[in-house]
C-alpha cells in the first residue's frame, strides 16, 4: 500500500458534530482512513462515470469487508436532479441500508452536494463523507454542509444543510483533473484571498505569478488548508447563513445571473465567480469604498489565473438584471451584495439601488480586456 502522508488536518466545530478535514496524498488507498469515519457495516459510494474508472477501484479496496454498494451517475451539473437523487435512495432501499449506513461522495461538488443531500434525507438523516476531487469541492463545496439539487426552473432550489462526518482529500486526484477546472477552483481560491487580505493574498500573489509552477504537494496543501479554515471558521460561528456565512457569497451574485443567463452552458462556475469578483470590486469602487489600486489587483490577480472577468458585449444586461432580483439572498425582496471595503474587509450591503447596478453592468462589460 502506498504511504499515506498528512499534510494538514483541520476540525470544523459545528452544532450538530465536530469533524475533520484530512488533506494530503495517497489516501484513496488508505483503508484505515477511509473506514475511521464509517460507524457500522455498509457503505454506498456515490460517484460519476468520468471518476469511476479512474478511482472507484481503489476506494472499492478498502471497504471488501462492508456491505458496499456503489451509485455511478452521468457526469455532469444537468444530472443533479430529482431522477439521480431517486436512483441513489432506490439503491439504497433495495439493498437494505440502515440509519447507521454511511454514504461516501468521490467526486467534485455535484456529486458532494446530491450525496449530501440523499444523505440528509434517507431515513431522515445518515452520515456521510466527501472525498472531493476537484479543487473547487476541495477548498469549498465539501465543507460546511449545503446540500443541494437542482429544480427545473433553479439551481440548488432543493437542499438543506447537512455536515459531513469526515472530508478527506487526496491531492494526487488533482493531477487527472483539466486545467480548465483547476483554474475555475483557483477563483474560489482568489475569493478567500480578497476576503481575508494580508499575508494570504501576498502569497496568493507570489503563486499566481508563478502561474504555480514549482508548487510542491505541501504548499499546495497549505494553500487549501488556508481556504478550508477561512471557510470553517465563518461556518462554525454562521452555520445556517443567517448572517456572517452569507460573505462567502462575495462575487456570486453575478456569478449566479450569469450562469443562468447562459443555460449553464458558457462557463464553469468558478469562471463565472471570477467575472463576479469583478463586478463586486468595481461596484464598491464605483460607491466610493475600493480604492483603484485594490480594483487593479482584483483584476491583475483574476488574470494571472487566466480567468475571466468581464461582461462578453452580447449579454442583454436588463435580462441579467432581472435574473439576479431571483436570487437566494434577497430578504425583504432587497438584494444583498458582498462588497469590498478593502481587500481583505468585505461587508454586506443592502442599499443597492437599481440604478446603482445598472451603472455597475455596463462598466464592467468587456472591452478590450477579458
Ligand atoms: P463537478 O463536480 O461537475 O466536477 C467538474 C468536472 O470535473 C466533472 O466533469 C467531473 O466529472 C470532473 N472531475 C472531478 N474530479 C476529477 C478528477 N480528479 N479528475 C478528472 N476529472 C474530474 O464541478 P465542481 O466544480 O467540483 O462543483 C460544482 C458544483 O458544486 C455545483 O453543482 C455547485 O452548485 C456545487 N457547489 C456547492 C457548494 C456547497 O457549499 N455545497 C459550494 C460551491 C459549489
Ligand atoms: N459556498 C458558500 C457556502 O458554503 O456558504
């Protein structure tokens, strides 16, 4: 069996239960780790048919002496839906889980976020695992406990919260996954970076610069282990984003209007989070709060991972407008932004005028930049 090396372990202390985050090499084989957070005799993973030939084999190994079954769903954000989630709770029933079952997810968000939510809702309520695979479930979806499905007519319409019992990330998974997805986690990434400024954002710089080259497993570990506790500690104190939580939001907004705009179909997610943390920074420049400089570094940062940040010219924004009034985050039919103060103090704010936004979408649409 190959070496199994921790690089970083986290606790994320939660009302419901506390539970770790292992991130580090060669643990899809580690049968001791992948069995610790299991509570009894039958497993189901839940992965995709892009994962399973390259790593359901592995976990497979280690679960020989369980009842295991195994749930391979079509690739893709499309197949989070209701008929996916059935043929996870079918498998279930037919093959006599408990409630003291446990569900591994071995994917990227969205198998984490329909196991999750089947996991939620089996037997009111079984534990499960992340194994996330992608950078973006790493530093983000894995964690904290949103689960979700799609509905027809919105994204993650259908979910709850409910927190994993153990996350555990191999790295080495990261070196199947393309290029395109590793950037568009690298957004998620950036996002941490802006809201907690300082010595992370100095060492984000230094990376990107880099365009990464030369980063060992280690730092690449300390990277996400930075991530995971900026987002633990929001979600320790706001579980249920009934305040605080909501700052991880920053960017999203428009991420969202902009996804739905285009069907889903123009960009990855993380793509879109970037054009957001875009238009988040210029629209608190525009109110008087970022200074230009910080607008620069936004952008600069942003390019250096070759992620986009504008508006493409053909977007109809009076369109993109009206989607984003059907956002999560409206309360009182008021829509509620991230913004910046400075890199490193963002804040939500509710005064947004339409007018504002209005004035936001046409700076932020392309020019002759990205
Ligand atoms: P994803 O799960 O669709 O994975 C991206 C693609 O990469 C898929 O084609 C997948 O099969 C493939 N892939 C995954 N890991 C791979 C690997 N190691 N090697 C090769 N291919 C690999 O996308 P994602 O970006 O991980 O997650 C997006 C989803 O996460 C969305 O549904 C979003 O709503 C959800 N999300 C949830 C939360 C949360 O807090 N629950 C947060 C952010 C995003
Ligand atoms: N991805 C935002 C959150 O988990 O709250």
């Amino acid at each position: 069996m190959a070496k199994l090396d921790i690089y970083q372990q986290l606790a994320v202390i939660c009302d419901s239960h506390e539970y770790p985050i292992y991130i580090g090499a060669n643990f899809l084989t580690d049968s001791e780790l992948l069995n610790r957070h299991v509570d009894a005799g039958q497993v189901l993973i839940v992965t995709n048919d892009t994962l399973a030939p390259l790593y359901l084999e592995q976990v497979l190994q280690s679960f020989t002496s369980l009842q295991c079954d195994v749930v391979i769903l079509p690739d893709g954000e499309q197949h989070k839906n209701e008929k996916n989630l059935f043929t996870i709770y079918d498998t279930l029933i037919k093959n006599n889980h408990h409630r003291d079952t446990t569900l591994v997810a071995l994917g990227g968000g969205v198998i984490g976020d329909i196991t999750g939510f089947a996991a939620a809702t089996y037997q009111r309520g079984v534990r499960f695992i992340q194994l996330p695979t992608t950078l973006l479930a790493q530093v983000d979806a894995s964690i904290g406990g949103k689960t979700a499905i799609n509905h027809p007519l919105g994204k993650n319409m259908i979910g709850c919260f409910h927190q994993p019992h153990a996350v555990i990330m191999d790295l080495n998974t990261l070196e199947t996954l393309p290029m395109r997805e590793f950037r568009a986690g690298l957004a998620e990434v950036i996002k941490y970076g802006f809201l907690v400024g300082g010595e992370f954002l100095n060492t984000l710089q230094t990376v990107l610069a880099d365009e990464l080259t030369g980063i060992s497993m280690e730092q690449l570990a300390s990277l996400i282990a930075k991530c995971c506790h900026i987002k633990a500690e929001i979600v320790q104190i706001d579980e249920r984003e009934t305040g605080r939580r909501a700052l991880l939001n920053l960017g999203h907004t428009f991420a969202h209007a902009l996804e739905a705009y285009t069907h889903y179909q123009r960009w990855l997610h993380g793509e879109a989070v970037a054009i957001g943390l875009y238009c988040a920074a210029l629209l608190s420049h525009q109110l008087g709060y970022l200074d230009k400089t910080s607008l620069d570094l936004v952008d600069h940062l942003l390019a250096t991972a070759k992620l986009p940040r504008r508006i493409p010219k053909e977007i109809d924004l009076v369109a993109l407008q009206t989607i984003m009034f059907k956002d999560k985050k409206i309360k009182n039919k008021t829509l509620h932004f991230v913004l910046m103060r400075t890199l490193g103090d963002c804040y939500i704010e509710a005064l947004i005028t339409e007018e504002n936004l209005r004035k936001l979408l046409i700076e932020a649409v392309q020019g002759d930049q990205q």
